[in-house]
C-alpha cells in the first residue's frame, strides 16, 4: 500500500515510517495510467504528499508486471527524500511514546546549529491540500452529492462514482447550500480538527437547518469536523491509530471488523449531545470510531471505509449512504442506524458450552502429518481447561506431548478409528467433539462417525466447523459447485473414478494435467501428466489409494499464495497470515519454500485474495480456522482458488508461530461459540485477538528432505509430499531470513553455498530437493534473472534477492582476510551471511571471524514478535536475532537456564526429542527455574510462546549459540 500512502493528502507535512518488509517490492505503477473519470487509476491524488519516506529496507528492483518504475525512481522524481536501513522497531518504540516533530539532516555529527523544527499543526493544512475550485465527476449521475474537499483521497470519488452518483468537488471552505446537493460528503485529510473553524460552522448551519434536512457522511477528519460542528470535543492522542488492521465493533451488533486508519486527533464519545449515539467503537484501545444520529440521516467514522490501502470490509457504508440520499430526495425517510444495524446483523447458532470434550488426535506420524498436530492438540486442550471443560484425548502416539501426564485429563492409548471412538464415546459420554485438531486421520474418523449416526446416538455435538462444511470442502465436485454459486473460480477440474473416465476428462481439460486423488494426505499419488500414457500410469497408482481421482488443468508457474483465515460462529471474519511459495504452482505446499507475509503481491493482490477468502470461509459456514490456497497468474490478476482446508494444517502451526498468533488455541475457543473479540491477544494481554497481525520482520520456511536414506528414491520433489519435516527462520530481510533457513535444514551448509553443486539446467527445470543450491551455482556461472526465470519459473524477485547473496560472495572473495574491513564485515552479516560462510569465503576460520567481529562490536540484536510491530507495549517472550537493528527490544536481568531444542524432523529423530525438552522445560518451572529455550522447528510444543520464559526461535549453531550466551549469560545451558 505504500503508492496509496504516499499519495494520501492525510500525510501532508509528515515523515512516513513504513515498518512492513516489503516496501518497494512491486515498484510504482504508471502515473499517466488515468480511468474513464480522469482520476489516476493507481494513486489517491495527484502527488506525493508525504514529506519523506523512513523503512528498513527498499527494493531496488521492482518485478511487478504493473510496475513503471521502482519506488526510489518515483520518490527522486517528485522531489521527496527517502531514508532505508533504519531500524524502525527502534523508532517504533519511540514514536508510540507520543508522534513526535522530527526531520531528515544530511551529513556527520557534530551538526552544529540547527533551527527550531517548524510545527505542521500550526498551520492550516487542510487550506494547503484541497481543491482551489470547483470540479465535476459524474456528471449524467441520479444523485448530486457535495464532497467537501479537506484532502480528500480520490477513492471515496471512486467508491460514489461506482454507485451512480454525480460529484461535486468543492474547496473546504465552500459556503454550503442545501439546495445545490442531495447529499453532503465530508473527507479526510491532515492536522488538527480545531483549526478547521470555517468548515466546521458551515456544517453546523446545515445540521441546525431543520427546513431542509439532507444526509450527511463524514469520514476521518470529517468525522471529527461532524463531531465538533454537533458540539463533540476532540483531543490529541499520544500516538493515534494507524495501520490496516485495526479492529472497529459496530455498536448495535457487536460485529467486528479490520480497518484502515490514520489520525492522531480522536473525538471525546462522553461529550456527544442528546440525540447522537456512539456508532463504532475501537476493540484495542476503546477510543471513538464513529457517531451516528438517532433519527436524523447524519453519520460519520474515524476509519476508512474507502480503503485503499486496507480491508474493505466495511466499502457498504458508501451503499447505505447513497440509499440515504436517495430516499431523502424521493422525501422518504430512512433510518440510517437502522439499515447499518440490519445490513450487519447475524443471527448465530451457538449451543450450549459443554461440560466435556473429546479430541481426536492425529495417531502415528507419517509424512505429511508429524508433530503440528501434537502441537495444535496441546493448544486445543489448553484452551479448554482454562474455560473448566472436561478434556478426552484418543491418540495412541506415546512419544507426543499431548498425550503426557499433566494435559488432558484422560488419555486414551487407541487407534483412531471409528469402532475405537465409539467405544470411549460410550465409556466417557462426552457432549462435544473436536475434529480438527488431529489432521486428516481425525476429519476422516469424524466423518465416518457422523454418517453412520453414532454422534447422534450419544447426543455429542460437533465443534466448531460443522461436518457438513468439512465434506463439501473435501469433495472436490461439491467444492467447485459451492465456489461457483459465489461467482468465484477454481481451476478447471473433474472427478473421475476410473481410468476412462481420467482419459476423457483430460482431453477435455487439455494437457499438460495433474492429477490427485480425493480425500487424501500430503497429495499422495499425485502428479503432472503431459500425455496420456504418463496419465494411464498415474491413475493407475492414484486409483490404488483412493476411489475418487481429481483430473486438474495444470497452472505450472503460476505463483502459490495462501491464507491463514479465522472467523467465530458470530461472523466475525479475519485473516491471520499470507504467505507465498518461493516455489511456484506444481509443487506442495509441504514441499515449497514459503515466504511470509507474501513479497511480490500488490495492495490490490494482497486484498483481492483476501475478500475472496473471507467470502468463501462464510459461504462454507466454517466455524475456527481454516487456510485457502490459490493461484494467482504471475501476468495479470487472474487466480482460481485450489483448494480450502477446513482443518488445522501444517501451515497453520507455520503461521502460528511465523506472526505469534495462536491459531489453534483460538480455534478451540471459537468452537466453544466463544466470540473473537472477547478473546484477548494473549501476547500483548491489553488488545484483542480479533485483529491481523502486524508483521515488520521476515520469515522464511524451507522442507527437509531425508533422500539419501532410501535406495531408488527419485529426488524430484512435485505435487506429493515427501519432506519429513520443516525449519522457520526469522530475519529483518528477505536474505537474512533465508540463508539462515538454509543453515537450519542441515547443518553442513553454510547458507546458499554456489561451490555444492555444478550448474545443471535439468535440475533447475525439474525441481529436486538440493534445486537451490543448482541455483545458487547458475547465478555464479552468470546466468540471467530472465534466464532462470524461463527455467524455474520462480518469480524474479525473489531471484534477484538470490543474486544480492551470490554476488556478495563474490566480492567477500576478493577480499584477504587480513584487510577485511567494519563496512564489508557488517554488510555480510546483515544479508545473513554465517562466520563459517565469511571465513570459507575469505581463507580463513570462523573462531578468527567471531574474535575479529566481536572486536569490531558487530553484534546482533535481540527483537521481539509481539503480533503489534511494536505499536503497542507487550511483554512477549518470544525472541530472534537480527543484524539489522540498532537496539535490543528487552532487558537481559540473567538468571536463566538454557535449553536446547532438537532442530528439525529427520528420519529417526523428531517429536519424541521436542517431548523430552518440554518435560525438561517443565521440570525446572516446577523447581521455579526460569528457562530460555533456543529451537527452530515451528511444528513443536516447545516453540510455544507459554512453554518457556524466552523462546529463541533461532539456529542451534556454535555461533547462534554462543551469541545468546554472551547476551543472556544464562546459568547453565542444558544440551541432553
């Protein structure tokens, strides 16, 4: 969103801090670009008002297809400095202490004297940003609507155009005549709502004119202009809201909703005249979001319902108004409180809390369902002792946590099959059930159940999602059925349940195809056919596992994003987490590097999936968490919805832990019909959980594979799963994030290493295991970006941020390790570079790396994941080290106890070890120890925000290690 703020005139004679990692990445669109109304389609006015930009990181390169220019072109043309590397979580911490007056001084220190800074608030900058005269949109429109310009953003033009309206844009001091509108529009724009004196009386004479009542809409600083016009007060906030996530509760329903805001200015909900009442109310921090009129057609709200950047979520309130005018003009009444309240009304079905649940757990690992389950389980029955239920669990997998002495209050050591369950239900007489905790095992068990009517028989209730919603997501016919009845796409497909029929089908999809089959784990007996004997084969094989087999156009190359979506049995709807494939489309995502949140999506990208997502969660009824996957055209704004998940997954224990959201405790909560916005975010402690989380850092997940284990094995990884376990690193950049995760899947690379592998372009084409490493050596060897776009299909973006770690390489090469200097040493570590990998670089050894890195004070910082970026003060635990920082985010008082976790899932050591450390955790808690835990695995217990006082989700390397040693100085350290 950051061509939208720029060009928001609410920014005028501000410095802008972006703190989302991703500024830049898909450059600036065309200026020139104007729509049928002669508006800029891409911008909110028609020049940069911001007065400087500040972020962590700028992408130099942009590789959008929309792209014009890359940011840093366009910023350099308007005239307007930008300032990148600076830590703002730093400056963060700072601001939210109270916005403060800064400026951008170029040279060194000492500056000698510099002049008083000037205060934008003294002067009226609503008179600088509106319009001078008159303008027209629309003209030929059912209804003349007078948008009172104080810096508007061209978006609220769009959004009445869209609704046949016809504009007029008047200046903000624009005498006002009831007799030249239907309607009256108040925008937003910059400073203090006090200096505004002139537009405020013209408002209050149209509000008292009791002859010729006409609605009256105000947002932002309209909002408060209406407010202080009916004889509101305003204040000063210390820091304001502002960001894309910030969570409104409508008044009348308690119905919560994502919003887009920026003001720093609030209006006093105490000093509201008779007749008024509150409309929308802030879920963080209680300030005021909205005054309605009890009987008179006059509205206003703090947020943006516009948008752009930012969730649409609440875009209607441009319809309500509109039929406001209409009926005013037609001399009907219409109450627009009443309409708001009956537009936002949901009727839901809760039953009644049950006093005991059973869970249903995943049973033995196999590939494809591991040790997220044991970790999603142990939230879901966290969450229900602490509201005083009863837990049940069935999962006969000794070596979990779940199923350990002190979690669930009975542990049943059987198999997770129908006759089994029924036997504890009968035993146990549980009232409710939980089905998607345990992976597909427990939903096929669930499902089975339910057909054959013992749920009934024993008047156990389903949790949270109801099955019905569960079957029509698995069954891929019912599921595109469903997807098309709400105007949305899915890859064109059949099922088909033999091998004709697979033959038939292809031939009307059209090859290249890919074929799976239905109901089943990890994509297994999947796969891309190009012809039909290589069809015959896989159909065959697929047929063997399952009876239905799903024939899929194949979108190879197109690029992979999903959703992290949670929405309570009140339809309060959000997302949690996006994240991108590096990898595209044909290969699982188990076995994709992902990304979060996604790089190469524009704002539009990024909310178009996400409308999407929130209208297919409500169209299935799902009740909890669930993820969508999509394909989105890499050329244009296409995209079919692959499939929906209405379970907790694999990805969801990555998003859990890649934003500190905890998906799966929430989801437990959710399905006891508990509403999000009473759930407190339990990292913060003072916000709520029905929010987004606020992502200014990095993460990247990359699969391990354990090939070498197994003869005739082919290495070739594709649309079935099998990896055996997963890494997550945290970083401030893309390359830091990533070179780490590298480190993390096996510890005998350096990080991306061109000297493992000789270039090989079939391994580049064909994907296996060790591509990276294929790609790394091509990128010494020269090879273009276009190149190896042809080849891998893997976006350009994120193949340039390839290209930054190799060339640094090549340069670190040339340098002797005797002359290495602070610059080119410092620069190393930021792009994730590890000592070994420098000393390999320049001939020479890691020990004598750290002596010269700790003489040089090159040491990393220890920040926090707070879901907030900062914006609020939380006391999480929940720790990474960065070399892109300037500050650490807590105190280090001492006295800890380290433990070290068991890293990633291999073939012969996984969750058995992450249950050994969680009892050692637990142990010294019980001896009142406190404990610092250091582990990367983001499927584990033990990288739960609550196991230990201080997670370290970091590498389990000698120099990581010893880092935290040296900034913690723990106690001990315990290695068994």
């Amino acid at each position: 969103g950051y061509p939208e703020s720029l060009t928001d005139p609410s920014y005028h004679a501000q410095l802008l801090v972006l703190t989302y990692p991703l500024i830049g990445n898909y450059g600036v669109p065309d200026e020139g670009d104007h729509d049928e109304f002669g508006l800029p389609r891409w911008f909110e006015s028609n020049r940069i008002w911001a007065a400087g930009l500040i972020v962590g990181e700028v992408s130099t390169r942009a590789c959008h297809w929309r792209a014009k220019r890359s940011l840093g072109a366009w910023l350099a043309a308007h005239g307007v400095p930008g300032l990148c590397d600076v830590d703002t979580r730093a400056l963060t911490f700072r601001l939210r202490a109270g916005v403060t007056l800064g400026r951008i001084v170029q040279g060194v220190p000492p500056l000698g004297l510099l002049p008083p800074i000037s205060d934008p608030n003294s002067r009226n900058l609503v008179a600088e940003v509106s319009v001078k005269e008159k303008k027209i949109f629309n003209p030929s429109g059912e209804v003349t609507i007078l948008a009172v310009d104080c810096g508007l953003k061209y978006n609220q033009i769009r959004c009445l155009i869209k609704r046949n309206v016809k504009v007029v844009l008047v200046p903000w001091d624009y005498k006002l005549n009831p007799n030249e509108y239907d309607g009256l529009f108040i925008s937003n724009g910059p400073g203090d709502p006090e200096i505004c004196k002139k537009v405020v009386d013209n408002i209050n004479s149209v509000v008292t004119d009791k002859t010729k009542v006409k609605p009256i809409f105000g947002i932002c600083l309209g909002h408060q202009l209406l407010s202080t016009a009916v004889g509101c007060k305003t204040y000063k906030t210390s820091y304001g809201n502002r960001g894309h996530n910030l969570p409104c509760t409508h008044n009348g329903t308690g119905r919560c909703f994502m919003t887009s805001q920026n003001h720093g200015f609030a209006v006093d909900p105490d000093s509201l005249p008779q007749d008024w009442k509150i409309l929308f109310t802030n879920e963080n921090d209680k300030t005021n979001e909205g005054i309605i009129h009890k009987f008179c057609p006059f509205f206003s709200v703090q947020f943006h319902p516009e948008h752009t950047a930012g969730p649409a979520d609440l875009e209607f309130l441009f319809d309500i108004f509109v039929e406001a005018v209409k009926s005013y003009k037609l001399n009907k009444t219409y109450i627009i409180d009443e309409m708001i309240t009956e537009k936002l009304k949901f009727v839901p079905t809760v039953q009644e809390k049950p006093k005991k649940v059973l869970i249903l757990g995943s049973g033995g690992l196999s590939i494809g369902q591991a040790g997220e389950f044991d970790y999603s389980g142990s939230q879901g029955v966290k969450a229900l002792q602490e509201e005083k239920i009863q837990t049940v669990l069935i999962n006969p997998n000794i070596a979990t946590v779940q199923t350990s002495k002190g979690l669930a209050d009975k542990v049943y050591f059987l198999p997770i099959t129908p006759e089994y369950v029924e036997q504890v239900i009968k035993a146990e007489r549980p009232t409710g059930v939980l089905l998607t905790f345990g992976g597909q095992t427990a939903l096929n068990c669930g499902v089975e159940l339910q057909k054959s009517k013992i749920f009934e028989k024993y008047h156990v209730n389903v949790l949270g999602t109801p099955i019905q919603s569960i079957v029509d997501t698995e069954d891929r016919k019912i599921f595109a059925e469903k997807i098309n009845a709400i105007g949305e796409k899915v890859a064109p497909s059949a099922a088909v349940t033999s091998v004709e029929e697979a033959l038939a089908a292809a031939i009307q999809i059209g090859y290249p195809v890919m074929a799976r089959s239905a109901f089943s784990l990890g994509g297994m007996g999947s796969g891309f056919a190009n012809n039909e004997e290589e069809l015959k084969a896989l159909a065959h094989h697929a047929l063997s596992h399952s009876d239905q087999l799903i024939i899929d156009k194949s979108l190879k190359g197109w690029k992979e994003v999903e959703y992290e979506v949670v929405r309570d049995a009140y339809d309060n709807c959000i997302t949690v987490c996006n994240m991108e494939n590096v990898d595209p489309l044909g290969i699982h995502t188990g076995e994709s590097i992902v990304v979060a949140p996604s790089q190469t999506l524009s704002n539009r990208e990024y909310y178009m999936l996400r409308n999407t997502a929130l209208k297919v969660i409500r169209h299935f009824g799902i009740v909890g968490e669930c993820n969508i996957q999509y394909a989105l055209n890499p050329y244009s704004e296409e995209f079919f919805i692959i499939e929906v998940n209405a379970r907790l997954s694999r990805s969801s224990a990555l998003a859990s832990k890649a934003t500190g959201y905890p998906l799966a405790y929430v989801a437990a909560k959710l399905a006891l019909g508990i509403s999000l916005p009473v759930i407190k975010n339990s990292v913060t402690g003072v916000t709520t959980a029905c929010f987004e989380p606020s992502l200014d850092y990095c993460v990247v997940k990359i699969p391990r594979w354990d090939m070498a284990k197994f003869n005739r094995v082919s290495t070739k990884i594709g649309s079935s799963m099998k990896s055996v376990g997963e890494v997550m690193s945290i970083g401030r950049n893309f390359e830091e994030a990533f070179q780490k995760a590298l480190r993390m899947v096996d510890e005998n690379v350096n990080g991306f290493d061109p000297n493992i592998k000789k270039v090989n372009e079939n391994e580049l084409r064909e994907p296996t295991d060790k591509r990276m490493f294929f790609l790394a050596a091509a990128l010494k060897e020269g090879y273009t970006i276009e190149k190896l776009y042809e080849l891998t299909k893997i976006d350009r973006w994120f193949l340039e941020k390839f290209k930054n770690i190799i060339y640094y390489y090549k340069k670190l090469e040339l340098v002797d390790h005797s002359s290495i200097s602070f610059d080119i040493l410092k620069k190393a570590k930021k792009i994730g570079f590890s000592d070994k990998q420098i000393a390999a670089a320049i001939k020479s050894t890691e020990v004598a790396v750290r002596k010269l890195r700790e003489e040089y004070k090159i040491t990393p910082f220890v920040k926090q994941i707070d879901t907030v970026a900062a914006e609020w003060p939380a006391s999480t635990n929940y720790l990474y080290l960065t070399y892109n920082g300037s500050s650490h985010d807590l105190e280090f008082p001492g006295d800890f106890i380290m433990v070290l976790g068991s890293g990633v899932y291999r073939i012969g050591s996984s969750v058995e070890f992450d249950w050994c450390a969680v009892g050692c955790l637990r142990e010294l808690r019980n001896q009142g120890k406190k404990t610092i835990m250091v582990n990367y695995n983001p499927e584990t217990v033990s990288t739960d925000y609550d196991m230990s006082d201080r997670l370290y989700f970091e590498e389990i390397s000698f120099e990581v290690v010893m880092d935290i040693y040296n900034i913690e100085h723990p106690n001990g350290v315990i290695l068994s």
